[in-house]
C-alpha cells in the first residue's frame, strides 16, 4: 500500500511544473487529494501507521485476521457488524491529546488529570516538535510506574505534520482511532483533546454519568452550512501543505471553484467531539461508502476538522437521531470574536463551573488556574485527580493513586451533579429535536 502512494506521490510532483498551464490547474489538487485518500484508508483499513509502546507483532496478526474477514462488511453492510464486546455497566473512554512543539509538559499535566485505569489514551505529538521533546514524552509515559502497570497509555510513534485547519488534523485523528480500534480494546466513547484543554470534573464523575447514558449518544456541536457561508467555506479549493512538505505552513488556496455537492448536505461545528465507539467504527472500517466519499471531498476544504464527523453524522439515517448538538467544552470568546478562543484565566473559574461542562479550554501553560482546577474540582494533590480507584493510604504525603482498587467502582462527587444536570437539559425532547437540522 505505502509503495502504491509513495508512487502517486511522485507523479504529483512531476506534475508540479504545470501548476499555471490554464487547462492544468486541477490535477495538483486532484493527485494531492488522491494521495490523502488513499493514504487515509490504508491507514484505517491496514493500520499502516500503525505503531505504539506495544507490540507490533500482535498487531500485525490482528491486522491480517481483520483484512481476512472484512469483506463481510462490503457484502452484508450491517451497520452493527463489528463491535461486539460484551458491554459493562460502567464505561470506557478512549482520549485523544495532541501537542506540537513546547507541548510536552503540559499534555502529561492533562493526562494525568484525566486518567483513570479503565480508560485508554493515546498522545500525539506533531511532526514540530524537534525529536528529543517526543523522547521526552515518551519516556515520562513508559517510567510511570501505574502507566507501566495497567498499560493503557501509548505515544504515537509515528508523527504526522499537522495543519490545524486542514485534512491532515482529520488523517491524524482518523490514524489515532484506527490505532485505539485495531487493539481491540474495549471502549465506548472517543473523546479529542488537546494540550491546553484542562477537565473541570473527575473521572469518576464523567463515568458515573456516563454509565447511565445510552451508548449510542454523540456529542458534536453542529449546525447546517447554508447562505454566505456555504459559499465562502465550500467553494474554495484548499490544499494542505502539511501533505506534501515538511516544515508547517498555511494553507494554500487554489484559484478554482467548485461547485456544492448535490448528494449530501453539509454541516460545521466544532471540532471537539465525543464520539461513539460505533459511529466511529463507521467513519473507520467503511463497509459503507459515503464515509469515505466525505473524506475524499474534505481533503480540499478549509477547517475539515470542524466539519467531516459532522456531514457524515448528519447524512447517515441511523446516526442522525444520535447527534446532540454540544461539544461538552467551555470555550470563552472574545468580543467581537476573534479567529481563536480567548485564554481563561481565575477570573473565568466561577463562570466555567457554572457552565457544568466537563472540559474548558484554553489555558496558558501553568496558569494558576489549573491549581485551583486541581485542588477544588479535582482533588489533584499527586499524579492523577481523585477517584475510588486509588485506594492507598495518604499519610506522609504518599499518594494514595499508588494503591490501585477496583476501577469500576466510582465515588462521584459535585462535578457529577453539574454535569447530570446539563445532561439533563441536553437530553430533553426539545434539545433533541434540534440535531441535525434538514
Ligand atoms: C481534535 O483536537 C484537536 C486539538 O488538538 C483539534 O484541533 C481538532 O480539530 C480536533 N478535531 C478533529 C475532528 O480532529
Ligand atoms: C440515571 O437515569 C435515571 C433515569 O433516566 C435518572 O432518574 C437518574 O437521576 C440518573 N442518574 C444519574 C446519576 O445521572
Ligand atoms: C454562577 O451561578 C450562580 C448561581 O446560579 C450565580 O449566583 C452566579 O452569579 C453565577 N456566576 C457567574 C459568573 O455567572
Ligand atoms: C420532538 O419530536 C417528537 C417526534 O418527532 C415530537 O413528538 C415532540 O413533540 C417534539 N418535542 C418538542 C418539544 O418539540
């Protein structure tokens, strides 16, 4: 498969001598998108990135047993085919962190404050960030003593440049899902993060309330894209420089037009999501095709990120009744609002717990905000925020997280009432009826 794309690569450079030959103007976009996409599904279907702390042996032979059979998908296109783990009353998360370059301290400082040892995580650190920082990270994660022991949090070895409007953002969370997928490990819930994102709840408050919500509910903050709008985000052609070069860069805008595509319907949102594990076993194994004629269309578009689960969700009957409109992040703007959120600080701290949701972003790095986070809504005071699980004594300061009890074992606390209480307004009939407007 890599050699096939390697190949395609190569035509579109030679190509790149006629970028203003009039009646050539399509094909870098063209071949550009065709690389993506190819990329993108051999790197869902065959896990040819794969790569992580464990052992890629296994995962090979787990790759080849999913190949073998997966052309049952295509024939019986049966929605629920391929998960069938037997379900827990309490659930798991899977988290994705992703940092560039300066980033790793503080993914670890948001790692730990979401960890819990039923949960799985995976970080990404981009292609910035220089070799020795991802070394760094990697290390810190593999000499965690409890990391070590549970095993469920790995550092993608393989990192991808990431353009945070562009296709590549999508590739690399497509990647990370396909890699959380393909270990087979048992979860239900997806949920994207990033280093200057901070919880305002406990683990054991998120999976309190989560273990009483249908597993079928994603939350995905969205709206349909219609007038002026649809006209200055859909029509552009955008290349993503983040494919085919090695150092960041914008954007590149090309000088066609296209016109709206007539066989879905297009939805924005925000680009933090929490996903179910079947909504995104759909966008991933893609036993049917309009995931994936999605993603070929996202490749040149501007802000993907904050539109590809978003069209697939909304144009996928058995999905639609699933979307809740909301991202379960506190986000403050600036007003008028700016390209990017404002920073929080302790001035904001009343307002985000009021908002009851689980999430705010973003911080600056060490604010002392994230102190008080820790000590009055974490119950931070070592490694990990407060949860049932650590069952150690703490008397001369030992960190009671060092003594693992049982995990599915919650103690809930003020956060969880917060957030049942949103969940409560965001699962009523008249918020219901609002996804995924037609
Ligand atoms: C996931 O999180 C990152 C933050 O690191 C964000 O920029 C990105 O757009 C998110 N969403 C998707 C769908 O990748
Ligand atoms: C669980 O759901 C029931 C009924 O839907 C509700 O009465 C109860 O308060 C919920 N509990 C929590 C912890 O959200
Ligand atoms: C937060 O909620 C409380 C109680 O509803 C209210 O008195 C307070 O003014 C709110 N604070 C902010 C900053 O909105
Ligand atoms: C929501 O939709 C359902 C079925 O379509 C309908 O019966 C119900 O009255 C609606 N509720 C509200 C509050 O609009």
């Amino acid at each position: 498969m890599s050699i096939f794309g390697k190949n395609f690569k190569k035509h579109a450079h030679s190509y790149s001598g006629r970028v203003y030959n009039s009646d050539r103007k399509w094909i870098i976009p063209f071949f550009v998108s065709l690389v993506v996409w190819i990329t993108l599904i051999s790197a869902a279907i065959f896990g040819y990135y794969s790569s992580s702390l464990s052992n890629n042996q296994d995962l090979l032979s787990f790759n080849m047993a999913k190949s073998d059979d997966s052309g049952g998908y295509f024939v019986e296109m049966n929605m629920d085919k391929p998960s069938d783990f037997p379900k827990e009353k309490a659930p798991r998360l899977a988290y994705l962190i992703s940092g560039t370059k300066g980033d790793s301290k503080r993914m670890m400082r948001t790692l730990q404050a979401v960890y819990h040892p039923r949960n799985q995580y995976i970080l990404h650190m981009d292609l910035e960030a220089p070799p020795r920082e991802r070394l760094e990270l990697t290390m810190a994660v593999k000499n965690d003593q409890t990391f070590a022991e549970v095993e469920n949090v790995r550092v993608m070895a393989q990192s991808n440049l990431v353009t945070y409007k562009g296709p590549t953002m999508i590739a690399t969370t497509l990647q990370a899902i396909a890699i959380l997928l393909k270990e087979s490990l048992s979860w239900d819930w997806f949920i994207n993060l990033s280093a200057s994102d901070y919880p305002l709840v406990t683990q054991d408050d998120l999976l309190h309330v989560f273990s009483n919500l249908s597993r079928t509910l994603n939350f995905i903050e969205h709206t349909k894209l219609t007038g002026w709008k649809l006209n200055q985000r859909a029509k552009p052609i955008i290349v993503d420089p983040g494919l085919y070069l090695s150092k960041k860069s914008d954007l590149a805008i090309t000088s066609q037009r296209r016109s709206l595509p007539t066989s879905f319907n297009l939805f924005t949102g925000s680009a933090w999501v929490i996903l179910t594990r079947s909504f995104v076993e759909y966008c991933i194994w893609g036993y049917e095709n309009l995931p994936r004629t999605i993603l070929m269309y996202y490749t040149n578009f501007v802000s993907s990120p904050e539109g590809y689960f978003h069209t697939v969700i909304c144009n996928t009957k058995e999905f639609t009744s699933t979307a809740i409109s909301h991202d379960l992040h506190y986000i403050a703007w600036d007003y008028p609002p700016k390209q990017h959120p404002r920073y929080l600080t302790i001035k904001d701290f009343e307002k985000m717990i009021n908002s009851s949701a689980p999430f705010a972003r973003k911080f600056p790095k060490d604010d002392v905000v994230l102190d008080k986070i820790d000590k009055e809504l974490l119950g931070r005071t070592h490694r990990f925020s407060q949860g049932a699980w650590c069952v150690g004594g703490s008397d001369h300061g030992s960190d009671p997280c060092a003594v693992r009890g049982d995990d599915s074992v919650f103690r809930p606390g003020p956060g969880a009432a917060r957030l049942s209480g949103l969940f409560a307004q965001l699962l009523s009939d008249d918020f219901k009826n609002k996804s995924c407007p037609m």
